[in-house]
C-alpha cells in the first residue's frame, strides 16, 4: 500500500472490528435517512436544469449577437464553464440524486450528457461505477489507469518511450495535460457507442451524440465563420477538460493507494482515499458539490444540495472511530497532488519514493 501526503493512519482490522465498522455504517446511513438527508431531491435538481439552461441560452446568443474577437474568446471561457455545470447534472442523474425512477435520471443524464456536451452517458456511468467501487485501487480503479500518469512508483517504472518521458516530468506536465481530458471523454465516448452494443440506450445515445456534434459545429461556424469559430472550438474544448479535470483531481489524486488484493472495509476505503475541499458557497458552486468527496462516496446517492449539512454528522462519525477525514483548501489540494506526483516519478529521475506506511 502506498500512502501519499498527508499521512493517513488505519486502525488493526479483525473480523469483529470490520463487522462493528459495518454496523456503524448502518447506523450512520439510518441516521441521514432519519434526517431526510437520502431524499431524492426533483425540486433542487429541476432548479439546476432550468438555471443552466439559461446560462448556456446566454452564450448561444452571445455567439450571434457581436463578431468581436475578444467578446467571443471570453464567451468560449465561459461555455467551457457552462458546459461543465451540465456535466455536474448529468453526474447528479447518473447518481440517482434527483429524481424517484431510473428512467427520470437516466433521461436527463443522457439528454445533458449526449445532446449538450457530447458524452455518452453510458460510458461514464460505466467508468464510474467502477471507481466508485474500487477508489484509487491498482488495475481496480480506472481513474488511475492513465497511459501519461502514473500515480505509483511501479507504475512509472512501466512506462516506455514518450508516456514513460511525461512521467518522468509529470508534476510540470500535469495541468497541460488536462486540456485534453474533453478529447478523451469524446474518444472514450465513441469507443463505447461503438463496442457496447448491448447497452440498452445506446441507440438513443447515437442519435443524441450525433445531434450534439451538428448544433455545436453548425451554431459556432455559422455565427462565427470558419477562422474565428475554430479558435473559439479549441478555446472552449480545452477550458472544459481543464475545468472538468481540475473539479476531479482533487477528490483521490494524491491519496491512499490501495494495492488490488488488499482488502480494506468499505467505510476506510472510501474515507482514506478521499480528500475534500473546504467548503465555501463559491467552492460549492464551483466542483457541483464534488468537493465533498467524503460524503460523495460514503452515500453517492446524498443531493448535492445535502451535503453540507451531511458532511458535519459523517465529520464527527469519523472522529468517533478514529478514521483520518481530510480537507484542505482549493490551493492546497494542487500543491498535494502536485508534490506526490513528483515523488512517485523520482524513481525516473534517479530519486526515491518517499513512502509512507499503510
């Protein structure tokens, strides 16, 4: 097991201790569901489908209404911004947060996913599921599956020709790197759309993932023309996946590294593996709720409109065990994952990484 900064401290396990630890959990979910914390949340999520609607009907209008260079550079930020408030929708709906039946989320997860930002939703809820299950666990969690990353020691001795240069010099490659996580969720997408032909709404993702690609290219060239709507395209895809990066490196880069054998009870493994953000109304906004990781993996189901209040019983519920929860500032959190990058890559460099015990 690999342990990055801050060190985390695990209590011995036996048999009894992760059975009361399971009971605890139990007691901890029955108690948010006492408290309505579990309730799926339609109000609060309809508010955030209407509300981001109109943001993205802004910068649509915005595109037509000056041939300004400068106005349109500055639109494309802020479509990059938009774009990533509609995946936060669609992560709610993939999470089953908002609405009552899995055929309400899975609607408007597709319909925000597919049509606005040209994601199969089916592929990420795939993916996710995934790391949800197994955080920040070798060959386990895909999120730590990255072929120019390497968020271990082994895994940066296994990287060859270019991956394995980028690696060696990861900490200063990382944030450039993020502006291509848009391609790769379109890459990863297709790829999908593709090979999984027995996903039940892969038809309809299809059709959704094709009229996304005809709206935004034909809105953008047709207002913009070919020189300027180019730029603003590069502009805008890069934005995103560095906003949408830079949301999720947060939430497990740089912490406990579980080794794919190692069995950790589910309560340790979805705490030690997560970092949260310091909340703030403005923080809140900005990482959809996604900067409380803690609670977001303990109960994928809790709104993000919940959280806050959530996060102080769960706090304490750790505290009472003795389970390390972490949170640091916005800043901070980049410091963290940058330094751990660029221990876990000295190996390369001739250096040692600086390990801490499990």
């Amino acid at each position: 097991m690999t342990l990055a900064s801050p060190p985390k401290t695990r209590l011995p396990k036996s048999g009894v201790q992760e059975t009361a630890d399971n009971q605890s959990y139990a007691a901890l979910k029955r108690l948010l569901k006492e408290k309505g914390l579990l309730d799926k949340q339609p109000g609060f999520l309809t508010y955030k489908i209407v509300s981001t609607a109109l943001m993205l009907a802004l910068s649509l209008v915005i595109l037509f209404v000056t041939d300004n260079g400068w106005i349109q550079m500055a639109n494309a930020v802020y479509l990059a911004f938009v774009f990533g408030q509609i995946g936060f929708i669609a992560h709610d709906a993939g999470h089953r947060q908002g609405f009552h039946t899995p055929k309400q989320n899975d609607f408007w997860g597709i319909l925000h996913a597919n049509l606005l930002i040209g994601m199969s939703f089916g592929w990420w809820v795939d993916k996710h599921n995934q790391h949800h299950a197994h955080p920040n666990q070798e060959d386990l969690d895909p999120d730590i599956d990255i072929p120019v990353v390497a968020f271990t020691e082994k895994a940066a001795l296994e990287k060859r020709g270019i991956p394995r240069f980028i690696v060696k010099h990861q900490k200063y490659f990382f944030f450039p790197l993020l502006l291509f996580e848009a391609y790769s969720l379109h890459v990863g997408s297709i790829g999908f759309l593709i090979t999984r032909k027995d996903w039940k709404h892969r038809n309809v993702e299809i059709v959704l993932f094709g009229l996304h690609l005809l709206w935004y290219f034909a809105l953008i060239f047709l207002a913009l023309g070919p020189g300027l709507g180019l730029a603003f395209i590069l502009l805008h895809q890069a934005l995103f996946g560095l906003y949408m990066a830079s949301v999720f490196a947060p939430n497990h880069k740089g912490m406990l590294i579980v080794g794919k054998n190692e069995v950790i009870d589910f309560l340790r493994l979805q705490v030690l593996t997560a970092r949260n953000v310091r909340a703030h109304p403005i923080t809140d906004f900005w990482y959809g709720g996604l900067n409380y990781q803690i609670e977001h993996h303990l109960f994928p189901t809790l709104a993000r409109n919940k959280l806050r209040e959530a996060q102080t019983i769960i706090r304490q519920f750790c505290n009472d065990l003795e389970i390390s929860y972490y949170e640091t500032s916005m800043f901070h959190s980049y410091v963290e994952i940058l330094d751990y990058l660029h221990e876990v890559s000295a190996v390369l460099r001739g250096g040692k990484f600086a390990s801490h015990p499990g």
